[in-house]
C-alpha cells in the first residue's frame, strides 16, 4: 500500500473517434486549462520465489486510484485509475 501524485507535464489531449462506419477521426487539444496535481493510493499484493543463494523472480499486481480530481473549476470531474502487473528478477548481494 502506498501513495501517490500525479502531475500534469504535457498539455496535450490526443482523441480518436470511431463512427460506425470505422472511419477513424483523430482530434488533438492543446493548451488545457484547469488541470491540477492529484493525489492518489496505490495497492498491490506480491509473490515471489528465490532460486539458489542470490536469484529470484516475484510478481505483483497492483491497482491505482486518484483521491482528487485532475481538474479543477469544471462542472466534471476526472480521476485516474490504472491496474498493472510489476514482474521480474531479483538479486540479493551477499549471504
């Protein structure tokens, strides 16, 4: 369990559009107001299995939820949430 905070960087919004005659229309909005830092919890769940004396892989799903908005004085409201695997190798030194 932990936290987090989310800070816009590139204001650009790119929207693709597709009417049922799959024609695909992109849309790319620039200059965005009103956005603003959020804060967010992130929790995940491990496993993890050792091979030998240094190696061993784990894996880790984990789920992500903005606390606050990602915009501010707009009649919306907008909150980030992702789910994820973090996987790979470990390496412990000495022993």
């Amino acid at each position: 369990m932990g936290t987090n905070v989310n800070m816009p960087l590139n204001e650009e919004i790119k929207l693709d559009v597709f009417q049922p005659n799959r024609v695909k229309s992109r849309f790319t909005f620039t200059e965005i107001q009103n956005q603003r830092t959020s804060i967010g919890l992130n929790f995940g769940v491990g496993l993890s299995a050792h091979y030998g004396k240094h190696i061993g892989i784990f894996v880790e799903p984990t789920y992500s939820q903005s606390l606050t908005s990602i915009v501010r004085n707009m009649p919306i409201e907008t909150y980030l949430y992702s789910f994820g695997v973090k996987m790979g190798l470990s390496w412990q030194f000495g022993k």
